[in-house]
C-alpha cells in the first residue's frame, strides 16, 4: 500500500472514531447524568471524558496493537512521544471538558497520529456544533468535507485574537502582560474554551490570532488543520534536542501568515520572552 493510500486510511479511520467518541459524549450529556470531579485547583474531570478516552484508546489499541498512545485521561505519560521509531497517537477526548460540564457548545473530540515525532493525520470533532475538521499531510484541511482556508489578516490591530487561561493559578502575571498588550494592540479577544476548536477557526478564517501555553493533546491535531490551511504556526521556548515541535512545542502562536511576526513581537514585547 502507497504511504499515501495508507495515510488516508489513517485519516478516515481517525475520523470514524472522533465521530463515535462525540456520539458517545453527547449521548452522556444528553441523560443529564454528568459526574464531575477535580484533578486540581480548578480543573475538572467528568465520566464522560475517561469513557471517551478509554473508547478511543481501545478502539486504537484493537486496531494497531504496537502503535503508542498518548491520552489526556488514561496515558498522559509524555514519555510515550519520546520514542519516535513506533507511530503515536494523541488523544484529547473531550478538548473543552469546562464548557462540556456548564453546557456549552464548544467542545471537540481532538485526535493526531504521528509518525517519527511528526503529525500527519488529525482530527478535530465538535459534536454539539455538528462540525469536523480534518487535515492529513500535504492534502490540505476540510470542514465538514470543504477545504478551509486562514483569514488572510494582514493586520494585528484589525485582527481577532483568541487564547486560554491554565488551570493552575500560580504565576499568571507575565501571561497577564501579555493578553494586556494583546487587547490594546488588537480588535478583540475571544476565550472560547477549547484549544483544539480555537486553533481550528483561525485554520477557517473565524479568528485571526491564537496565542497559549497547551499540551501536546490540545494542540496536535488542530496544528496540522492550521498549517495545512496556510497558517503560521510557531513557538515560543526552546524544544530541546530530537523534541520534535510537532509535540513539544508548548506555547504556540497560529496565525495569519502576514500578521504572525507582528504578533510575536508584540508578546515578546510585552513580558521577558524568547
Ligand atoms: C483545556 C481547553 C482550554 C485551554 C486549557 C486546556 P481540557 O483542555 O483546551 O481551552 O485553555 O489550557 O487545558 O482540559 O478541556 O481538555
Ligand atoms: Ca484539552
Ligand atoms: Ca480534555
Ligand atoms: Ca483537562
């Protein structure tokens, strides 16, 4: 089988699987039977996220015995991205878990398969909004079978910019800083609640700017969506040595490609940042 063939198999596989995974959460959310729990400070967990992840992660495990997976709720064990010879997945089964349990819309089933650190294939499914974004290498992005496209901004100040808040409260006044020269510099600023969605709609033209410190399961499979619909897509940080920034790469700006430097500027500007 061509790498090609095999690939887009791959990526329908992948998105059979985030389809049923938002069958199964929406289903959960729908019999108003959610049970919530902490992690930590504020972050919560539901039973709907560990179901989903154990589906996902099983379905995965059936059908690719040696692959390696890394899971937001199940596997988080970064380690697993460190051995780049086998193929890895990454999971987030429910990108948007606060917005899940307040009843929100914008929640999304994120899945990436990569291969030697790189993603080529990925996933981003948003049950409530009947929306699926999906991207396999040197083929472009759709939305519900459609290719998407960036924004096309060429400026920061006529731009629309979107980012998060970490769950972890301690620290937050360098990202503080940040998010003020981004408000003063921009239109406007969007916290929707999902990464994988908010990486998503600058990859189709509905944000301009999206700015956060995540984890590689927020971020994988939406950051291939982004770069095969043209945007720029970069970090900030060092990714050490044979870290690909595919999956280290921790505070990442999508944007754009016009605008993409001015706005790094502006964040490297506004607190001590590399
Ligand atoms: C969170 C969401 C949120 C982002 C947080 C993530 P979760 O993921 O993507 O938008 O701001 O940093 O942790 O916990 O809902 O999967
Ligand atoms: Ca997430
Ligand atoms: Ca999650
Ligand atoms: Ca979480």
């Amino acid at each position: 089988m061509s790498d090609s063939v095999f690939l887009q198999e791959i990526t329908d596989f992948t998105e059979a699987l985030a389809r049923e995974a938002g069958e199964l959460i929406r289903h959960e959310r729908e019999e108003n039977t959610l049970r919530t729990d902490y992690k930590h400070q504020t972050e919560l967990v539901t039973h709907a996220d560990v179901m989903a992840d154990e589906f996902i992660t099983g379905t995965i495990r059936e059908r690719f015995p040696h692959h390696r997976i890394l899971s937001e709720e199940t596997m988080p064990d970064l380690s697993q991205a460190e051995e780049l010879e086998t193929p890895l997945w990454i999971v987030d089964p429910i990108d948007g878990t606060v917005n899940y349990a307040y009843g929100h819309p914008q929640v999304a089933v994120s899945i990436a398969y990569a291969e030697k650190g790189n993603v080529r294939a990925g996933v981003v499914h948003a049950p409530f909004a009947g929306e699926t974004f999906r991207a396999t290498e040197g083929c472009g992005a759709t939305l519900n079978g459609l290719p998407v496209r960036h924004s096309g901004a060429t400026n920061p100040r006529q731009s629309l910019f979107a980012t998060g808040f970490p769950y972890t409260k301690d620290n937050l006044e360098p990202l503080v800083q940040r998010l003020n020269a981004m408000i003063h510099q921009c239109r406007d600023l969007r916290r929707i609640g999902s990464a994988a969605l908010d990486i998503c709609w600058v990859a189709c033209g509905r944000l301009d700017i999206y700015y956060e410190n995540v984890s590689p399961w927020d971020f994988a499979a939406a950051r291939l969506i982004a770069k095969e619909a043209g945007a720029t897509v970069g970090h900030f940080g060092e990714v050490p040595e044979g870290y690909p920034a595919d999956l280290y790469g921790r505070d990442i700006l999508i944007s754009a490609p016009a605008i993409w430097e001015a706005v790094r500027a502006i964040l490297r500007t506004a607190s001590n940042y590399d």
